[in-house]
C-alpha cells in the first residue's frame, strides 16, 4: 500500500511542491487535461517539473496521458521533457506538447501513442480490475502489433498490444495500466475532498483515472479553483469522490484555458447569441468547411476533429443550420460550436457534456452518422496518415477511434501544404502560390487509417480539399469533383504523388462555395 495513502478524516491541503513530493522514483503517473489548459492541472505539473530541476527526484517515471496536453510550445508536458524525470511515455496525442515528442524522436525515452478514446476507455477497465480491453481500434493502422504496436522510436521494444481472433474475427487486445498516482483537475474541493468541476470545460477522463490509481493502491491529487466547508457542494454536482483524493492544493488563480478569464459561456452557464458569432474569413479553409457541410443531413449525429474541419459549425450557423444536426467532440461537449487551434474542445452552446470514455462508447459502437477529420497524407489506396510525418511525431488524438465505425467519413485538408495562398471570390479559387509539398503521396509515413478496414465495414469516404474532392472506391482513390476554373491536369494530378483514379464524369463544385456571403442552402440541404 502506498504510504501516502489517505485513510479517512479531512483531505491534506498542501502546497503543489508538496503534493508532487508524494511521487515517487519509478511511479505511473496518469495527467488529466486537453490542449489550451482544458481541465489541466498547470500547477502541479510546473511543481513536478520544478522539483526534479532543483533535486534530480524522481526519477524514471512513466507518463499516461490520453489527449494532447499544451499550447504546441513549452506548456503542458513540454516542462516534463527532462532526462532522467521520465523513462517512458504513453500519449493519446504528442504534438501539443513537442519537446516530449522531440525526446522520444532523439530515442531518449519508451515512447508509445495509442488511441485517445481506447486509452480514456482502458483507464476505465484498470479501475474495474480488468486485465485489458478488447476492440477493432487502431486494426491494420500503426497501432496494430504487425505494424508497430504504437511504438514511436527503437529504444521502445515492449509489446503493450495484442492481435487476437475471437468468433472468426481479428481483435487488438490492449493490456490496461497500473497507474501509481493520478494527477486530476476539478474547481471545487470540500474539506472532505468531494471534488465539483462546475467551471471547467470538460469533464474528460478524471473520474476513471482517479478510480484506476485508488483501486491499484495508488494515490489521486488533485488541483482546484476553491475550497469550501465539507458536505457544502450539492451531490449531483459531485464528479470525484472525496474518499478517491489523498491530496487537494488550492490554486485561486487557475483559469479554464491558458492566459484567458473565465467565460461562463465556454461551462454551459450562459447561452450565446446566435448572432453574435463572426462568419468565418472567405478563404481556402471556409471553402473546405462549406463543402463539407453539404454531406451532413438533417438529423445526423456526427463528430468533429480538430483541424481545418473545425470551422463547419461556424458554416452551419451562417447558413441557419446549426439546430438540425448534432456535432460532438471527442472529449465529451456534445452540440454547440467548438474554439479552434489549441483551444479547440472549448465549445460554446454546448447542449450537454459526457465523460470522454462514454463518448468514445458511442463512437466505437456506430453511433457516429458522419465523422470530420483532418488528413497530412493520403496513399493510392486511400490509407491516410495524420500521427507522424516530415520526422515529427504528431500523434493521432482520438482519430483512429472515431474513424473505426462512423458511417461516413469526411477527411479535409488542402491538396498541398507549406506556404500555399489562394485567392478565393467571385464563384471561384485561384492558386495564388502553390504550397511545397504534396500531401497525396505514394506511400504514407504511417497508416492512421485504414482503407480497406473501411471498405470491409462499408463505410463511406470522402476527401475534400480546396479545389477538388475524392471517394475512396475499391480500386482506390477516386476524383469526382473540381472547382470552377480548376483544370485537372494542371493544377491537381500535377501537384499529388500519384495520379488519381478519374470519374467518367467529373462534377463541377458549387460556385457558392467561392462567393461572399451566405450560400443559401437552407431549402435543399433540407430536400437532400
């Protein structure tokens, strides 16, 4: 038993220097939190981060992080980045914290990315003392053990998965972890250690990593906003158990997001007014987002991942559609229209908010109507990396996940990358300077997602850039529409790494797309 251990009587308040004390050298140490500082215990990262600079202790940890964690810079697991504070790492996401992803790059520490919702979801099983947990997640992508098992660099050689047949099907089976310390977030502490999250963002994983550390016989710390007078907070809005946390510290200045106050409206306290969102600049990404609207129907439940497909919400809304579908995010908002860049997960008009595993539930059991998703590489056949390229390791979120089941998927992204501009108006696109790279290529740096797993589950695949759009068929990808303007030869098939299935016709996208103003699509997106 851990010798931190609480047993009974009022919760330690300590300072966060104390706290990170109570980890000790070699310990699995799980970290809550989302990008831009959503539900992320800043404080107690900076202590941990802090104690080791100034004493060398502990040593060898490892790291258990389900989402991307920071701002792309030196915040969230970035101040962790330190030899010899951490032997391994197992991440959801890498890029949100890079100078982590530059350690396991230079093969300096074990270094794994798995599924964000399988991850959310195993933390769940170690709670409830299950060896592991089965699933198609991550089947014929770097995830599965005839790939790399997830593992990012040589130094990492443990097997943490295993491809298994059970009822004539192939299954991964993923071992679940023993986690030592949860380092969790919420915003109100009692004296008894009864945790509310009434200000944060999202919820995410926090009730299950608690559980997971307490029933391994580990310890939970947890940071928040306040502290009140025990049995003060209503029941209902109790998320942790006080009898799971061995340790509260009390930052008065921790904010929902990085640098920024607290907004009422990002919790669900407030409403906004519909009109009062800005419509997005008419540009080659606005372009991508009105295409992509155009293949939800009314009524659909979808999932919207981060990237250039972050702005559809913001489209709907401009075209007065945002009530007739549902849109979620992985870390649990469900409705509403979500920030973008390292704030997106930040939704405002959320209509209500899961536990991030209980999202992940829908998702892998086919819930999802429609997913949108980002895409860096595209192959022949259809196969599509987003977790390393150009040498980074980026890491894949919840894409694999969300991808597995969903009825259709549509990856967006631009035809080219690094320093493409386009002219957009007047019903058309122009390329102004064509980006240096091409992101359809012959061969993927990875597989982050499965062509042929999804033509094996019938499901449908889109690809839509700036000035034209793909349908993954099963002789592989496939042109079916242009831009207005666009000649095929010349300023597609020439800037991609192969040339492109062709349709016997080729559609002409709608000049709408390319105008000002609103699209007016209202009536026959509802005929559709």
């Amino acid at each position: 038993m851990n010798k931190y251990r609480r047993h009974g009587g009022p919760v330690p308040v300590l300072s966060a220097r104390e706290a990170v004390m109570m980890i000790e050298d070699g310990a699995v140490v799980a970290i809550v939190g989302a990008g831009g500082g959503i539900t992320e215990p800043t404080k107690l990262i900076d202590g941990l981060a802090e104690r080791f600079r100034e004493t060398g202790e502990p040593k060898n940890l490892t790291f258990w992080h389900a989402t991307g964690l920071g701002d792309r810079g030196d915040r969230g697991m970035s101040p962790l980045a330190q030899p010899g504070l951490v032997k391994r790492a197992i991440g959801g996401h890498w890029g949100q914290s890079p100078r982590l992803a530059e350690m396991a790059e230079r093969n300096e520490i074990e270094a794994y990315c798995l599924p964000q919702g399988t991850m959310s979801q195993l933390l769940r099983t170690a709670a409830a003392g299950q060896p592991g947990l089965l699933t198609h997640s991550g089947l014929n992508t770097y995830i599965d053990p005839r790939q790399t098992g997830g593992r990012l660099n040589a130094r990492t050689t443990e097997e943490l998965i295993e491809l298994v047949e059970m009822d004539g099907r192939e299954w991964l089976y993923y071992r679940a972890p023993k986690i030592d310390v949860a380092v969790i977030r919420g915003t109100t502490a009692d004296t008894d250690g009864y945790i509310s999250m009434e200000s944060e963002i999202a919820w995410l994983d926090s009730l299950p990593m608690a559980q997971a550390a307490h029933n391994n016989g580990g310890i939970v710390i947890a940071q928040v906003k306040n502290l009140v007078k025990a049995g003060t907070i209503h029941p209902r809005d109790v998320k942790i158990p006080g009898y799971l946390v061995d340790a509260v510290v009390v930052d008065p200045g921790q904010c929902q997001l990085y640098n920024a106050p607290e907004n009422r409206f990002l919790c669900g306290d407030y409403i906004a007014e519909e009109g009062k969102c800005e419509s997005l600049l008419l540009n080659e990404r606005k372009v991508i987002a009105r295409r992509a609207l155009m293949e939800i129907r009314d009524g659909d439940v979808g999932n919207l991942g981060v990237g250039i497909s972050d702005g559809i919400g913001s489209v709907a809304r401009e075209e007065g559609l945002g009530g007739n579908f549902t849109l979620t995010i992985e870390t649990g908002p469900i409705g509403g229209v979500t920030a973008q860049g390292i704030f997106f997960g930040a939704s405002v008009n959320s209509k209500a908010l899961a536990d991030m595993p209980a999202q992940f539930d829908f998702y892998g059991g086919g819930g999802l109507d429609v997913c949108f998703l980002s895409f860096a590489e595209v192959d022949p056949v259809g196969n599509v990396n987003v977790s390393r390229f150009n040498g980074k390791i980026q890491g894949v979120g919840g894409f694999i996940d969300i991808s597995s089941r969903s009825r259709k998927i549509i990856f967006s992204g631009t035809l080219t990358a690094g320093g493409l501009k386009t002219a957009v108006g007047e019903g058309r696109i122009r390329i102004v300077s064509e980006g240096r790279f091409k992101k359809f290529l012959m061969k993927t740096e990875e597989i982050s997602f499965s062509a042929s797993e999804a033509l094996r589950n019938g499901q449908e695949v889109l690809y839509l850039t700036e000035r034209a759009v793909f349908r993954l068929t099963s002789s592989g990808v496939m042109l079916i529409e242009v831009a207005p303007g666009i000649d095929i030869e010349h300023d597609v098939v020439a800037h991609m790494g192969f040339r492109p299935l062709i349709a016997e016709e080729v559609k002409i996208m709608d000049s709408r797309l390319f105008a000002e103003g609103r699209m007016d699509i209202r009536e026959e997106w509802l005929k559709s």
